[in-house]
C-alpha cells in the first residue's frame, strides 16, 4: 500500500478516534449541549411569534437558519480554535515528526470537524421536527437539499477556518473571530429575517457565508411559500451555490499556503516558547 | 577527533559514501537576525553510537538538533543526516528518524497503547528487510516500562511516564537515528536513573545512532559514548568523558600573591612553571596554590561565565587546553 493511502486511513481512523473522545470529554460535550439547548430554548419561546407579513412561526423558520449558522460555525470557529490549540500542546509537531504525518493529520481534522458538526445539526434538527410542524423533510429533494448545503457550506468553510487557525497565534486570541461571527450571525438573517435590515448591512451579510448557509437550510426545510420572504422572494439556489463556491476556492487556494508556512515554522522550540508563554499567564 | 571550527578539513566530500557515518556535520552557521547562534560547528557520528551535546543554556544545542531534524533551516555550512541534507529531506528519510520531542499536553485524551499503534502505523510502509517498521505495539510499551499503564490516558500519566511515552513515541518507528532534545528536563533523581537504563537498553536493542543534548554534566557522562562541549556557538572540546577529563585536569591553576598583588596562571607543567616561579621571585612568593581542575570544575566554570557574558575568555582557556 502507498505511503499516502497509508496515512489516509491513519488519518480517518484518528478522525473517528477522535469524534468518540468528543463524545466522553465534559468539555466537548458541553460544547455539543450547551448552544443546542440555548437554541432550542429560544425557538420554543419564538414558537408562537409570526415571521411579519405571514402567519407562519418565527421560531419554526429560525431553526433551519440556526442549523446553517451550526455548519458556519463548525467549518469557522471549530477548526480555528483546534488548529491554534493543537498547534500550541504540540500535537502538530508530532504529526510533522511523523512521515506523511501532515497529511494524516488534515485528512483526521476534515473527519473530526465534519462530524462534530454533523452531531451539532442533528442534535437541533431532531428535536426541532417535533418541535415544529411546519417544518417537513418529507420529500428527497429536501433531504438532498440539506445534505448539499451541509457538504458545500464545510468545504466553504473549513479552509478558511484553517487559514484563521494558522493565522491566530495563540488560542486566547479566538476572540479576533468570535466577535465578528457574532457580529455577522445577528447582521445574517439566522433569528429574524434579513429583510428587516438596512440595505447596507443586506450588502455586507450577503458577503459572507453565514446568511447564505441559513438561506440553503432554510430552502431544505421550509415550505416554498415561505421564499416570498426572502431577498428577491426566492431561496436563489444559484446565487447560494456562486458564492459559498467562491468561499471554498478562496479557501482551497489559501489554505494549503498558509498551512504550509505555518507547519514549516514548526519546530520544538518554537513549541517550547508558547508554553512558556502560557504557563507565565497561567502562574 | 573535532575540536572546533576549522580543527577538521574532511578530505573527501562524500563522506554519505561511508556507510557507517550516520550524522555528518560541517561548518554549521547559523544567524538570527544579527546575532550568531552557531559559528562553525563540526562533528560525526557513526551507526550505534551515542553523542551527547553538552552546553549551558543558550548555547546553541536546541538550534542544533533541530537543524538535524530538519525543523529550521540553516545559514550556512553543510549537514547530512543518513546521507541526506534535513532541508530537502523526503518522508522516507523522514521515517528513518525519531525525535523525542519534549512533551506538554499533546494527545492527553488518548490512551497509551492506541496512540503508539496510531502513530506506528505511519511508518508501515517504510519496512525494509533490515528493519521491521513499527515496532510491535505492546513489546515497546514492554521495552519503555508503560506495560501497565498501556490502557490509561496519557493525560492521567506521572511527568516520567509520560516522558516514556514520548520516547516511545520517538521509537516506534524504529529509527535509525533518534534525538532526544534535553530529554530529563524536569525529572527527579529516581526517573532520572530509569530514563538513563532506558537509553542503554535501546542502545543495547538496535544500532541507532542517538544524538542527545542536556546541560547535565553527570547525565551526558552516563549516556554518551562521545561528548560534545558546546559554548559560543562551537563545539569547543570533545572526547568521551575520561578523555575530556583527563584532558582538561592535565592543566593545573597556579595562584600565587607577590607584593600584595595576586596573581593567576593556567599551565600544563605545574611543577616546571613553580619551579621558574621561585627561580625568579623567591620569597616574594606567598600564599602558592596549585589546583587540578576536574572536568566538572572547568565545565561549571564555563557555564557560569558564559551566563554572566565572559564567555570568550574561558572558551579560549578551553580551546587551549583542547589542543
């Protein structure tokens, strides 16, 4: 077998190793709970509230933008955050140490985010079904839909998460990423529509992946009528796919330079530093 | 034998052709910005054999190592690990080394036994007929004393178990060469000693050429077949430790005072140069000292003035005694 298909499966199986330790390790799990219950809390409470202009719940129409929100911040902030950690506790050097080990470990991270984030839209999507009536994935093409969005909105995301990762020196600097996806998730039509903003915040959210991940899911899950209240009253497929098609490219092309010279600057010493720089913050 | 820069011209440049030599080192340089790190730093090694890179902080042995692992990028000079240059060092040439990294928190949520089997199986297509690649998964947890720790995390480990796990880590891919970058930093006596059995034992098992640093005088006599004294960015003495001590204690210090003046003097001849002394002076000599350094002696003397920045003096002190 080559070396590579070698470090490939090494790579998935770390990848699945790694899921199930998500599964076991307070941290993770509450980071699996936590923003679902949250969520779920605040739909139940919008259940009853109408998206204006309709007779339809607002809470029914704001859990499929929150399962879109899910993907971005998965494919963003998950990847970021585990690039700098792992970065800094040295699992990435080991893995330079390590023949093909660079590879491996890509192929392991695209595994764990993939399906840390699959567990997180399950996690909301099922209860949400009994939740909300309204809501139907009753035909395959909204099942195809929901799983094309998923797929597209990581492949959009991931890579750049990956460059934000490599870029953030240290894992106490995430905030340089939350704030703005924080920023972004209020400004992207996730818990009211986006036709409620100002035309320049439109224009600025519909830059992003963000609204376009909420817009995907919500074509998956929300009766046609329900596209009247979109930009331009339509779940623009086309639209959806060009742009979080362009987030991936970008991605794609930037990722593998900005990991490399990150890998590159990799050494022990290098390692050595940054702990001693956290343990000084920690004593 | 390498005394510093300059002290060994290689004849040949083929030196990959000779197959005993594992790590070929020659004028190594290295700059950061303006400062000098490493001015010229020479030496080999050969299969199976264990050298130690001994120096005080500061001294260049990290930067070293890791131009040899081929994680930094060198000034200048030439370097050949396993006959290969680290910077354009492939993933086959890659699976002939270990490096023992120094270890913080990495993989703590994994268990100890499905960590080495997940990175061992990295280096399965790397088997030759020589050597089997990975090492058997419980037989090195057997050879690094982990065997009853194999199913608990490595996060839940004592600092010397863990610092096992790194080596093992290190190992199982079954090296050709293996670094071990200050290897007992933090360790108490007792895991000092077993982490000390340890490295005899992989000596003992396979030929692999180990190139280890440490600050530890007593640590790199322990381990090392040949030490390698580094300060002010060269290599200013090596030798195994009896060579290097008697080396060294040959010169003797004579302390003397005359006329209320005191005086110093480093000399191989003790006896010869106070006998001149009195020839000269006579009585005006008083309080006559003379004094054989031990190895530990001149390495404390080194560091110490190195620390407080009067490096040069007692590197050339050292070099002198070295010629």
């Amino acid at each position: 077998m080559s070396p590579m298909v070698v470090a490939a499966r090494a790579g998935l199986s770390r990848g699945r190793i790694e899921l199930r330790q998500s599964f076991t390790n307070a941290e993770t799990l509450w980071g699996y709970l936590f923003p679902t219950v949250v969520l779920l809390v605040v739909m139940f409470f919008l259940r009853g509230a109408k998206v204006p202009g309709t007779e339809f719940s607002l809470g029914a129409q704001t859990l499929p933008s929150t399962l879109g929100m899910t993907v971005a911040f998965g494919g963003l902030v998950t990847t970021a955050s585990i690039l700098t950690v792992e970065r800094e506790d040295g699992t990435l050097l080991r893995a330079k140490a390590t023949p093909n080990g660079m590879f491996g470990y890509l192929i392991s991270k695209i595994t764990l985010v993939s399906g840390m984030t699959l567990v997180s839209v399950v996690l909301l999507l099922v209860p949400g079904l009994f939740l909300f009536d309204a809501l139907a994935l009753d035909s395959a093409t909204a099942w195809l839909t929901l799983a094309g969005v998923m797929l597209v909105g990581m492949v959009a995301t991931m890579p750049v998460g990956a460059v934000f990762g490599s870029l953030l020196s240290n894992p106490r600097n995430m905030g340089l990423i939350m704030l703005p996806m924080m920023g972004l998730i209020a400004t992207s039509g996730i818990f009211y529509p986006i036709t409620a903003m100002p035309g320049w915040l439109q224009a600025v959210a519909q830059v992003f992946p963000i609204y376009w991940l909420g817009l995907g899911m919500r074509s998956a899950l929300l009766p046609e009528a329900m596209a009247a209240v979109e930009i331009g009253d339509s779940w623009r497929h086309l639209e959806t796919l060009l742009v979080l098609g362009g987030w991936a490219v970008a991605g794609l092309v930037l990722a593998p330079v900005v990991l490399r010279r990150m890998a590159r600057r990799e050494s022990g010493s290098s390692v050595a530093a940054r702990r001693e720089k956290a343990m000084q913050r920690v004593t | 034998m390498v005394v510093s820069a300059g002290a060994e011209t290689p004849t040949s440049t083929g030196s990959s052709t000779d197959r005993g030599t594992t790590l070929d080192v020659h004028d190594l340089r290295m700059r950061y910005g303006s400062t000098d790190v490493l001015t010229g730093v020479s030496f080999r090694a050969r299969r199976g054999e264990v050298l130690a890179l001994l120096g005080p902080n500061g001294a260049g042995k990290t930067t070293t190592i890791e131009i040899l692992e081929g994680f930094r990028m060198r000034s200048g000079g030439r370097v050949e690990v396993l006959g290969t240059d680290p910077a354009r060092g492939d993933e086959r040439w890659r699976s002939r080394l270990g490096v023992v990294l120094q270890s913080w928190r990495d993989h703590g949520r994994w268990r100890v036994r499905e960590l080495l089997a997940h990175l061992g199986s990295y280096y399965a297509p790397y088997s030759t007929e020589r050597t089997s690649r990975p090492w058997d998964v419980d037989e090195l947890i057997q050879v690094v004393g982990l065997t009853e720790h194999a199913d608990k995390k490595v996060g839940q480990l004592s600092g010397g178990q863990r610092r096992r796990v790194d080596v093992a880590i290190g190992i199982v891919g079954r090296p050709e060469v293996l670094f071990l970058d200050e290897p007992t930093a933090g360790f108490d006596p007792a895991a000092r000693r077993e982490f000390h059995d340890l490295v005899h034992r992989l000596t003992d098992i396979d030929d692999t050429t180990i190139l280890l640093t440490t600050h530890d005088l007593d640590e790199a006599e322990k381990l090392a077949d040949r030490i390698l004294i580094l300060a002010g960015g060269r290599i200013i003495a090596s030798g195994s430790a009896d060579e290097l001590s008697r080396r060294i204690s040959a010169d003797a210090e004579v302390r003397w005072s005359r006329g209320g003046t005191r005086f110093v003097h480093s000399t191989g001849d003790a006896t010869g140069f106070v006998r001149e002394l009195f020839a000269q002076h006579g009585e005006d000599v008083a309080d006559l000292e003379v004094r054989r350094a031990s190895l530990e002696d001149t390495y404390m003397t080194l560091v110490r003035d190195h620390e407080s920045g009067r490096a040069d003096g007692v590197t050339r002190a050292f070099e002198e005694v070295a010629r």
